[in-house]
C-alpha cells in the first residue's frame, strides 16, 4: 500500500505580499492584508490553500488540476482548471526573489506526481519549476549578459546603429499589410523601439517581452509615447518562462549576433515561435544566412603574431618568460577578430549556409557543421576565414534584406574573421576545402572548429589527395575587437620574402625614428 502523501512532503507555508482573486468580481483588488499560502496533503489530496491573516475565509486549489504561469520576476498566475474548465485564478506578487523562487520550486515539488510538464495551452506550456534557459545556460553568463543589455548606453549603441534601426523600421513600415490589427509579440524588446514600429503600423496589440531590467525603461519610454502605449504590453521575463494571454500573429525581434548565432538569442527566438506564433504567422526576420569566404591578410596576421613577442623575452626583470610563448601564440589565434575589412582581402567568391527561423527547431542550433569549397582567384597565401551575416525580412509586400557584409554600410557587428596560426598557400584556380563546426556552450556563445585545406592542383588533380591543412579553434565568446574602418590596401599583397625575421613591431620602429629626429635636433 502507498504511503500517505503526508510522508513524502511536509507542509509548507509562505507569507506572500499580495493574492488577487481573478475570478471573484468582489475580490479584483488585491487583498490588503498578509495572505499565507500553504502546500499540504488533506485525505491523501495535495492542495495548495491561501489564508489572509486578517480574515477567517481561505480557499484551496487541488494540485492535480492546477497550473503555475510565471509573469515576471515576483508574479505569478496560479489557475485552477478542473474538468477542462476556469474554475478559479488568483495572481500572486511575492517581497523578494527568493522567496519567489522557493515558492515555484515547491510547486514542482508537490505537482510533480500530480501535473505531466509540457501539457498543451492554448497560449503556451505549464511552466516548471526550473527554466529551460537556466538548465543551458550558466548563471554567471546569464548575469552578465542582462546586466550589459539593461544599461541604457548599451541600448543606445544598437539604436544609434542606424543601418540596423532603419532596416528595421523601413521593414515594418512598407509591411503595414503584416502587423495592421495584429497581435504582435516582441521577442527580447530591449528599449521597446521595434514594439512601437509595430504599433506606428497599426498592430492591434503588442507583447514586448524582456528578461533584463531595460524593461523598466521600456515602460517608461513607451508611457511617453501615450497614442502608443495602449496597445502595447511589457512583461518582464523570459521567453521561456512567461505566458501571454493569446497567440501571436507575427513575431519580431533582433535575435542576431555575431557571426549570427553568438548570444544564442536565435533559441529564444525560435522557442517563441513554438509558444506563441499562430499557425502560418509571420517572422520578422524570416531567414538568416552566414556568409564565408578565405581570405589574404598580411598585415592582420603579423599584427596577431607579433602579440605573442613579448613572451619572448628571456630577461624580463631577470625572469624567463618563454616558456609561455607557445601558449600565448595559440591565445591570440583563438580570438575571432571583429572589425570592418576590405573586400578586396577576400580571395574566392562567397558561400553561404541558411538558417530558417521559421523552421530550424532549437536543438539544431546546438550544433551547426557546414562543408566548405572554394576556388582561388589568386596566387596568395591564405590567412583564415571570413565570416557576416545578412537576414531577410519576408513581409507580404516587400521583401528586405538586412547585410553586415564587408563593404556594405558598417553595422555594430561588424565582420568576423577567424585567423589560421599556420596560413596555407594556394595558386589561381586551386581548390581550397574545409569545415566550419559550431558548437553551442553554456556560456551563451560558440567554440568555433576551422579546418582549410588545399587540394592538389595541375596534373594529377582529379585523383584527389590533400596538398596542405591548417586548423584551428576558436572561442565566439572571446573575441579581438579590432574595430578599425577598412583600411586601404594594395589590391595584391606580397607577403614577406622571410616573414620569421619580422621581430619588430611598427610602433617600435616610429619610437626609433622619434629618438634619431630629437637627436638630430640636439646637434
């Protein structure tokens, strides 16, 4: 025989701030006295059963037919629906985080035997008591990542980036057909400024979703905007932990990072999608696509060598550093470079691997192998890789493209390049192949696995066989901004009869020319 649930669980209380009856027209205030909420098993049935301290009335939900939704970091909607049907909901505002989150880990506790996870709701899935996005993702990186999205100068950035803030309202804007009496939701709204292009294009109401404390600013700068701001709704949370009151007809969000997939952002984008999006909604952006092409970059190359020089020194105030020269040599080449580049470094025609955000599925972007081949166009040594980004915006009447590609206007992403230690040398017309691998990490970024290789080339070329390989791994997270405007150079660059005898920097050179002019003057 079964234990009685009594000995399985003890009884829990918690004393919250306030319960709001939802279903009682006399109780739509909220109650304004202390109410306690207690878990507890009566006649083996577990309930959950509030009491205001000042009054002798309480109510119960039985747990078996109960449902928790998170709305923002101290609220929750708690929904009794017996039989398929409202019978009673209450929402309930904790004093603080903690007791917050004890509270919703009790429920799963007590639920667990009780409610299958993941049963189907009109408007989303029974929220757990742990996050599905706190399950991947470190909490160090999630602090941090919310802390840099909720500063205003951070937001400023990106608004100020008026390439991407054009596109986007430019997008919106000449789809009015798209978002014109909609249900938008904003997924990772940020300072709201794509809630209110879509409000400005007649959307019928607005969800803007964010999980950082911008979302407090975003409340504020859209009460400003008061013909806005009644159809627009902020909530603070999660995409994956908060629930809305009804589907969405389109979603919109910029979800982009660096190399496109860097932030993970495009997860959270694609889960809102299997929440909240109507059947045949639209995605604004709809398709993503990364980009890649090899390039030749003398200069880049011995500016990211000569970093290591210093571990070189074997008198550094009497200490040998060598023996981390190896170490810090591969450091360096394991920082993805981000700045603005010529195009003219690029020596092979582009190709590009497309993401769906309409239908890639989360757990594909845990992992992303795309197959590389090129054809040089000329006789040079190859540096690395160069990667960007561009997306579609697939609106009913205009189709929009979005690019970060080298030569085009410079966005806040700039480029990427990933930088071999050990370039590889190709003539015109040679063939170069390889791999890029993607790896998704907890710390909201990619480990990068570059391989490139050159083919044989001349004859005995069709019976295959590799000439040369170089690889190298790359952390997304940790990046080199560079950041420079494209700099000018020569269509060709000729690298370096003895490229190992390059030991001095060009600063040096300049601190050398400056002591022989002031002595020159001192003459």
């Amino acid at each position: 025989m079964e234990a009685p649930c009594m000995n399985k669980l003890k009884q829990k209380e918690f004393t919250l701030a306030s319960v709001t009856d939802l279903t009682s027209p006399s109780s739509s205030s909220p109650s304004s006295s202390p109410v306690v909420a207690t878990f507890s098993c009566v006649d083996e049935v577990t309930e959950l059963r509030f009491q205001e301290s000042e009054s002798a009335d309480d109510f119960s939900f039985e747990l078996s037919s109960t449902q928790l939704f998170k709305l923002g970091p101290l609220q929750f909607v708690c929904v009794s629906d017996k039989d398929n049907s409202l019978s009673r909901g209450v929402v309930i505002m904790f004093r603080d985080d903690k007791e917050s989150k004890d509270f919703s880990d009790s429920f799963g506790e007590w639920t667990k035997d009780a409610v299958k996870k993941g049963s189907g709701l009109p408007n989303g899935t029974v929220s757990d008591s742990t996050s599905k996005f706190d399950n991947k993702i470190e909490a160090a990186s999630a602090k941090m990542y919310f802390h840099y999205y909720g500063q205003l100068l951070h937001q400023q950035n990106m608004l100020q980036d008026y390439v991407r803030t054009g596109t986007y309202h430019a997008a919106v804007m000449e789809n009015r057909s798209d978002f014109s009496g909609r249900v938008v939701v904003d997924v990772g709204a940020g300072s709201g400024i794509l809630s209110m292009f879509a409000a400005l294009a007649g959307a019928k109401h607005v969800y803007a979703v964010e999980a950082s404390e911008m979302a407090d600013y975003a409340r504020k700068l859209i009460a400003g905007n008061p013909l806005l701001a009644e159809r627009i709704t902020v909530i603070k949370g999660k995409i994956e932990d908060v629930e809305l009151p009804e589907k969405a007809d389109v979603l919109i969000s910029e979800p982009m990072g660096t190399l496109l997939v860097n932030e993970r952002m495009l997860e959270t984008y694609v889960i809102a999608r299997d929440r909240f999006l109507s059947p045949n909604g639209k995605m604004f952006p709809t398709v993503g696509r990364i980009h890649m092409a090899p390039f030749a970059d003398e200069f880049l190359f011995i500016e990211m060598a000569n970093k290591a020089l210093f571990w070189q020194q074997q008198n550094y105030y009497g200490v040998d550093l060598t023996p981390l020269y190896g170490s810090a040599h591969q450091g360096y080449f394991s920082q993805p470079v981000v700045d603005a580049f010529d195009p003219r470094l690029l020596i092979a025609p582009s190709m590009f691997h497309v993401i769906d955000f309409t239908k890639m599925k989360e757990e594909q972007f845990y992992e992303i192998d795309v197959p590389l081949k090129f054809t040089a166009s000329v006789c040079t040594r190859v540096h690395g890789l160069a990667c960007w980004f561009d997306v579609l915006f697939d609106g009913s009447t205009v189709q929009r493209w979005f690019t970060t590609a080298p030569g085009a206007p410079t966005t806040h992403w700039y480029q990427i390049r990933c930088v071999l230690s050990q370039p590889i040398h190709v003539m015109a017309g040679q063939e170069i192949t390889g791999r890029l691998h993607l790896v998704a990490h907890s710390a909201q970024s990619c480990t990068i696995n570059l391989t490139l290789s050159a083919k044989m080339w001349r004859p005995g070329a069709s019976q295959g066989g590799i000439l040369q390989t170089s690889s190298c791994k790359l952390d997304l997270k940790e990046p080199y901004y560079r950041m420079s405007q494209p700099q000018v150079y020569p269509v060709a660059q000729e690298p370096p009869a003895q490229p190992q005898d390059l030991q001095i920097q060009s600063e040096d050179l300049e601190e050398v020319e400056l002591l022989q002019q002031n002595a020159n003057a001192q003459l």
